[in-house]
C-alpha cells in the first residue's frame, strides 16, 4: 500500500495563495503561482530583510575576530579547485544539489568577474577566492551566491536557462529566509558576509525586477525598489564601517576612499542650475511643499557632488551608486521616495540627470538596457508639461529630445 507523501505544514506562503488556498513555494520575490496567473504576489512588497534586522556596534566585538589583512602569498594564491569548492558546500548541511555544485563552478569561474567595481585583481581575487570560502560557513551568503551565479548563467540563453532563473528564484528567497533566521544582530564576525550579502541581493533585486516585472511595474518602480534596498543596506554597512575597513573584503570599497573629485562639468553644471531655478520659481506649480523643496535640494546638492567623482560617461562602477547610497542615507530620503512614488516631475527630472551616467556606464549583465528604459519612461512622465529645458541635456546624451 503506498503510503501518503509527506507535508511540512508552512505559514510563510504569500497572501495570494493563502487566499486561493494553494500552496504557495514561498519564492521572493514573486512566487511560482503568482508568476503563471498574473497577479500581484504580496511578497514584492516584503520590506528586505535588512530592515529587520537589529544594528550593533560592530566595533565592540572586534577584539573577538582577526582583522589582520590577507598576506600578500595568501593573495597570490590559485583559484580553488572544482573539488575544494565542491566539497566545502557540505558543511553547510542539508539543501544544496549537485546543481548547486555547478553554480558555485560557474561562480568561481565567470560570475565572480562581473562583480568589481573597478578593473582590479584585488577585487577579483575578493569575489572569486574569497567570498566563496565565507560563504561556507554563512548560508545566507551562500544562498545569495548561488542565486547570483544561477541567474547569470540564465543570460546564456543556453537549454537550461529556464530552470536557471528559476532556481535563481529559489535561491533568492532562501537567501532572504536565512538571514532573518540567522542574523539577529550585525556583529563583527559576519561583518564580511552581510557585506557581500547586501552587494549580491541588491544586484539580484535589480535583475528579477528588471526581467520578470510585476503587473503594473515599470522603469521607474525598479529605480524606487533599488534605492530602497540601497536604503536597507546602509544601516548595516554603517555599522560595521571601522571593521571593513580593516578586512579582506572591505579592500571592495577601496575605491570609497579615494578622493579624486575633480571640476563638475560645464554641461551637467548648467543643466542642474535650471533645475535648480525651477524648484526656486516653480515649486507650486509641480506641487512642492517646504518639505518636499527641501529633499529636491538635498538630492540636487548630493547630484552636483556625485558628479565631481564621475563623469557623464563613466569608464567603471567606481561611483555610479554613490548618489542613490547617499540620497537614502539623507534625513530627507523618505520625503524623496514619496516623490518618486507620486511621479513628482522634478524628482524625475534629477533621477534623469543621473541615469545619464548609469546609460554609459560599462554594462552589466544584471543592469541590462535598463538605465535605458528608465530615461525613456521619465520622458513619457515629463513630456509636454514645460520641463524640456532641464531634460534637454539627459535626453540629449542618451535617448535623444522629444518627438
């Protein structure tokens, strides 16, 4: 007689689902039913799982790990093998496929090269050598990794690309469900791991929402869901700022530290001037209070800055995130993304401004045509309402002026 299959009973599926009273596979962040029948799954507006969790002064538990940097034959060291990667997912217990096997492969191999911010063996030898090894010992991490390798061998469009976004998917949500089950407070042991974490779930969220958007989704949603998982990061890097600083991994933002700020260009200078006399003579006609005024000039004045560390046709990733980092890190950031929610034309119009660069920029698997989309959906949101002078420049250097 055969016996019944076995259920684990889960109270974690979406609102959907539970409505339909289906069981739900629990995929952040839209799950497998929601996906097939169109709908809106509750998952998508699930706060990222930084938001949840605790800061602690990392600072008090640095007597307690090694902060000595990795020495230079340590740096100089070869990739792992197949086998040593291989064989190190099995500390982490139950749950990973030889599938999985396979995308830490391709992770070590391919992925970990898309990830640097600048051309730098020392971010290479970070991401490839490094972070796997970490990931050993924190699931989070090596769920996020695994989902990030997954979905960039999806874009190879090979027989398997299907299943391989799919099991980006997955991996994803358990990447998610580990950290809140693990990480109650940010100590400086797992400083390195939530650093990397924040990085790959930052660029994954970027990609689901730019490959398989929700219904009613568009360009500029993606914008508002990026800068909110810039947002929920930053606290936590906050606070393990000093121990960073002093780590192998924290050589990723070597390149914060650099202060190489030249002249604003002449163009993009111009540009945000008239921006900015629009906000001083026209706030009442675009439906600017004193607060909203205020966070528009916070975010211009940050724009003005990004753009001494930049350019409008970056050669890196260097700083193209600065401004949204810094732009969630403001006393107005909640002011700035109700803005954006509203489809305030002014704040678009500053968003344009810095896709300009994010347009040029070195591409990136996970970024795609995007930056690009984005500029054309503010050009629909903007068109025909006396804004053509300060979106002359943006469109002008990437989608071209109105018609």
């Amino acid at each position: 007689m055969s016996s019944k299959r076995s259920h684990t009973k889960s109270r974690l599926g979406c609102q959907q689902c539970k409505n339909r009273r289906i069981r739900c596979d629990e995929v952040a962040p839209c799950c497998g039913n929601c996906g097939k029948s169109g709908m809106d799954c509750s998952f998508k507006t699930w706060k990222p799982a930084m938001y949840n969790v605790q800061i602690w002064d990392a600072q008090k538990d640095l007597a307690r790990v090694n902060l000595r940097p990795q020495s230079a034959s340590a740096a100089s060291a070869p990739p792992p093998t197949d086998t040593e990667s291989y064989t190190s997912m099995g500390q982490l217990g139950g749950g990973f496929s030889l599938g999985d096997l396979g995308f830490m492969h391709h992770f070590t191999l391919h992925s970990s090269h898309t990830l640097d911010a600048v051309n730098s063996a020392q971010y290479h030898h970070i991401w490839q050598q490094a972070v796997p090894v970490l990931a050993q010992s924190n699931a989070f991490l090596m769920h996020a990794l695994l989902s990030f390798a997954a979905a960039h061998r999806s874009t190879t469009l090979g027989p398997t690309s299907m299943q391989d976004l799919q099991s980006s998917r997955a991996h994803y949500g358990k990447a998610l469900e580990n950290f809140r089950q693990a990480v109650t407070t940010v100590t400086a042991q797992q400083a390195d791991a939530m650093m990397c974490f924040c990085t790959l779930i930052s660029f994954l969220t970027l990609r689901f929402d730019t490959v398989q958007p929700s219904v009613g989704q568009d360009s500029i949603d993606v914008f508002i869901s990026l800068l909110r998982v810039l947002q929920s990061s930053i606290g936590v890097l906050t606070s393990i700022k000093r121990h960073l600083q002093l780590s192998v991994v924290g050589g990723l933002l070597a390149h914060t530290r650099q202060n190489q700020q030249h002249q604003i260009s002449s163009v993009v200078a111009t540009s945000l001037g008239s921006l900015e006399r629009l906000v001083l003579t026209r706030h009442v006609e675009f439906g600017l209070t004193a607060s909203a005024s205020a966070a528009i000039h916070d975010a211009l004045g940050k724009l003005r800055q990004f753009y001494t560390m930049t350019n409008p046709r970056p050669t890196s990733w260097a700083h193209l995130l600065s401004w949204p980092i810094q732009v969630g890190q403001s006393k107005h950031a909640a002011e700035f993304l109700s803005l954006l929610e509203r489809r305030n034309a002014v704040a678009l119009c500053l968003v344009a401004h810095w896709t300009v660069a994010a347009v040029h920029a070195p591409q990136k698997w996970y970024v795609g045509d995007w930056p690009n989309r984005l500029l054309l959906a503010i050009r629909r949101q903007t068109h025909g309402i006396g804004l053509d002078e300060v979106m002359r420049w943006p469109l002008r250097e990437t989608v071209g002026t109105f018609s």
